[in-house]
C-alpha cells in the first residue's frame, strides 16, 4: 500500500488531495498548524484527520512513499527538513497531480479568469454523459464530493491550472507542471504582482504555458482577448493547433439567456458575456474528446454555474442578490457588465472588497480605474487590518477614490458599516452585486439577504 504524507494538509486544495488519495486506498497522513471548517470535518469523517495540531517530524519515516508540500507550510518547516534529510520524494501538489495523471490525456484550463468556471462546464458536461476523468478544480461543484479526483481507470484529467507558485521551495506557476494535452486559455489581466511585478514578467508566464503544451496537442483561446490573442499567435510551440474562441450568438428574453444555434434556442442557467465565451471555449474542448455539439448543448443546459462565481443568493420577483469572485479589475468589469445586461431595467448596485495582495497595494490600486463605472452605485471595502496583516504600506480611503476615479464612489474601512448602509436601503426593483476574493470580514450573504428591506 502507498503511504502519502501531506505537510499543510488542512489547505482547500490539499484537504482535497488527501480525501482523493484516501478514497483510491492510499494511506494518508498529514499535519498543520491550522485546520479550519470545512476541512477539518471533511478530513475527521474520513478518519484522516490530524490527532494534534502542529508540525511533528516524528511522523515522516522511511516508508513513506511521497511527501507533498503545500504553499502554506514555509520552506523552514520541520517535516519538510527531515523529508530531505531521509532523502524521500517531494512533490508541489500541481508535481504530485502531473505525476498521477501523467499516462492520461491532460486537459489544462488556464487563464487570468474564468478557470474554475470552464472546468466547472467542461466536468458538468463529462458527468453528464457518464464519461470518468480524473480532475482538479479550485470550487466545491454541485454532483462532486471533492474538488479533487483521481482513479487508476479514467483516460482524461480535467486541470485547474493556477498560476500562482506552485509550493514554498518551487517558484514556477502551477500550470506549467502540468505538460496538457489539450489546453485552454480564457485571457490575461495583470495579478499576483507579488510574484510577478510587471505585467511583461505576468504574460511571459502564459507564454511558457504555451510552449510547454505537448507534441500534437490542442490550444485553444480566447481570440477577444487582444494580449492573448498576440501571445498564442506568436507562441514558439509549431506542433501544436490553434483553435480561437469568441461570444457565441444570444439573447436576452425576459431575465434568461438563449444560445441562438441555427434555428435552435438553448436556454441557459448563467449569463454574461464572459460565461458566454467560457461556455463557447468549454464547448470546443468537449469536441477535442469527441463530443458533438449536440451532446454539449444537450448538458450544458442544466449547468448552475460555479460557487461564488454570479452565485444567486437571495430572489424575489422584483430584486436579485448575487455574490462572485471578482477582485481584480477585469473581473469586476466582465461581472458588473453581465449584470447590467441581464437587467437592463434594474437599478444595480454593486460592493466590491480590496481583499488580496494586488488589489490591497497602492502601486497596483490604479488598475482600478473605471473597472466599477457600469454600475449605477459603486461601493467599495477594504480592511486596514488586512492591509497590516499582508504586510503592505496603508491606503487611505482617498487613494481608493481617485483610483477608481468615479466621484460618487462610496468606500467603507468597517464591514458593519456596509451592512448598516446596504440594510438601510430599499432594494425594490434592484440588484445588489457583492463582489470578492473573501466574505467581507465574515458576512452571511443568506442571513444578509434576509435583513434587507424588500
């Protein structure tokens, strides 16, 4: 039996990989300093949880099989030493994936944005038709017990390729670990500035990804998207094809949108442009493995979407409440766009947190400017503790406003003044638009919704 060891189990991605390795019959152990919910009940149920917290260097010995590190343990750490000093296997999680998917045809989903939603679609549409695929995705997905999936069975992996770094002691984005056979590449807009502190360095790294892609695979992409569109046009890898994507034909009719194909309408569950191009790059990944158009529209017509990702929290017949992801500038315009779109008599209301280290740094805090102005009122907050915590110079409340550059910006530093502010409001025939990489301090989206005056 293969014995695993995880540093930094309690991790979202890592909990997963344990649970995954543990439901293929692998002994799994793990440690952390910090083991939060839903982790920690997810690893008890499973019988995998550590008995103590901390690092105990007792715990790795000579027959562990692999060690895998996860980017929240330090390179100091006291388990990770001793796993060299035993001279055993250590993988970044993004090596461990690669190693165990390595004989099967890799599907990489990248880009800036819209990843977890693209392979949220392209797994929607596998599941639908009953095919088996290994994966790795950065949300939990409704018919999914975990984020993580891997069997000795299945021909495919469907990837989640992140470029952030792949572990403490290996600087290289995670997505260029993972060699695709097919790949897609939704677009490129600036982020992690802490790693990569020019946008040049940032689109370097998707070119890498480029050339990386195996002899005779598939890359696909986001022609809409200029940079990209420049970056896999002048991409060095020749052995590759190259197949562009754009918006798909629609409509809107009565708060739904259609995909217009031939004479046929299909009605789908998400909206905006930027789901639209993300379903039109899922939909010709689905045909690399063989799957026709009809089958994709066929499935493709019950997918949700992705948690957090235009997330319905609360609705009534006259006021819609939504949550997403978006944090950086792109994402902020492409989710309040879409919004406005959809309800083009609303009157929208969109509150946006300064929540990750890009977006909380004063140098990059510019990239901001317009990315709220579709909105018909802009809120924006950010957490001076926050701002401590990461280590960064502070920002003043009137650095947020000339940023954005949008006059009757309101910004808030306290998260229960927000909540006062949006519970004071009538919210008849509106829509409130809460957008971040966090959950504002601890706010209950449900809870709040019930608060508001409807």
């Amino acid at each position: 039996m293969e014995k695993v060891h995880l540093i930094a189990i309690g991790g979202s991605a890592m909990h997963n990989m344990a649970l995954a390795l543990h439901e293929k019959g692998f002994k799994v152990t793990g440690s952390d300093d910090e083991i939060n919910e839903p982790s920690k009940s997810r690893l008890a149920k499973a019988r995998i949880l550590p008995a103590k917290i901390g690092w105990f260097p007792e715990k790795i010995t000579n027959d562990i099989t692999a060690v895998i590190l996860g980017m929240h343990a330090r390179a100091d750490n006291p388990e990770l030493i001793r796993a060299k000093e035993l001279g055993l296997k250590i993988y970044s999680y993004p090596e461990y994936i690669y190693e165990a998917t390595k004989n099967k045809t890799r599907i990489v989903i990248g880009g800036s944005h819209g990843k977890t939603t693209i392979t949220a679609m392209i797994l929607h549409v596998m599941h639908y038709h009953k095919i088996e695929t290994d994966f790795l995705v950065g949300a939990q997905l409704a018919g999914f017990d975990t984020m993580v999936n891997l069997t000795n069975s299945s021909k495919y992996a469907v990837i989640e390729g992140d470029e952030y770094l792949a572990s403490p002691i290996d600087r290289r984005p995670k997505f260029h670990l993972y060699k695709p056979n097919i790949a897609i590449l939704s677009g490129i807009a600036w982020d992690h500035i802490n790693v990569f502190p020019t946008f040049e360095i940032y689109v370097e790294q998707f070119t890498k990804f480029i050339n990386l892609i195996e002899s005779k695979g598939t890359l696909i992409y986001c022609s809409e998207d200029k940079v990209l569109d420049i970056c896999c046009k002048n991409a060095e890898n020749k052995n590759i094809t190259k197949a562009p994507y754009s918006i798909p034909k629609n409509e809107i009719k009565d708060g739904t949108t259609y995909l217009l194909v031939d004479d046929q309408k299909f009605p789908l569950q998400i909206f905006g442009n930027h789901n639209l191009m993300n379903l039109n790059g899922a939909r010709m990944v689905c045909n690399t493995i063989g799957l026709s158009d009809k089958q994709f529209y066929e499935a493709i017509q019950s997918f949700k979407g992705a948690a957090k990702r235009l997330e319905l929290v609360y609705k009534e017949s006259n006021f819609n409440f939504y949550k997403d992801f978006a944090h950086s500038p792109s994402k902020l315009k492409a989710t309040t766009d879409a919004v406005k779109k959809q309800f083009t008599n609303r009157y929208i209301v969109a509150c946006m947190e300064l929540h990750t280290f890009s977006s909380l740094n004063e140098d990059f805090l510019n990239e901001y400017k317009g990315s709220m102005d579709l909105a018909d009122e802009a809120i924006v907050y950010f957490n001076p503790h926050t701002i401590a915590h990461k280590k960064l110079k502070e920002i003043t409340i009137e650095q947020v406003h000339t940023a954005f550059n949008r006059k009757d910006l309101k910004v808030f530093t306290k998260s229960a003044d927000v909540i006062n502010y949006l519970k004071a409001k009538e919210w008849n025939n509106k829509v409130l638009l809460m957008m971040s990489s966090g959950n504002f301090d601890g706010v209950d989206f449900t809870d709040l919704a019930k608060k508001l005056k409807l």
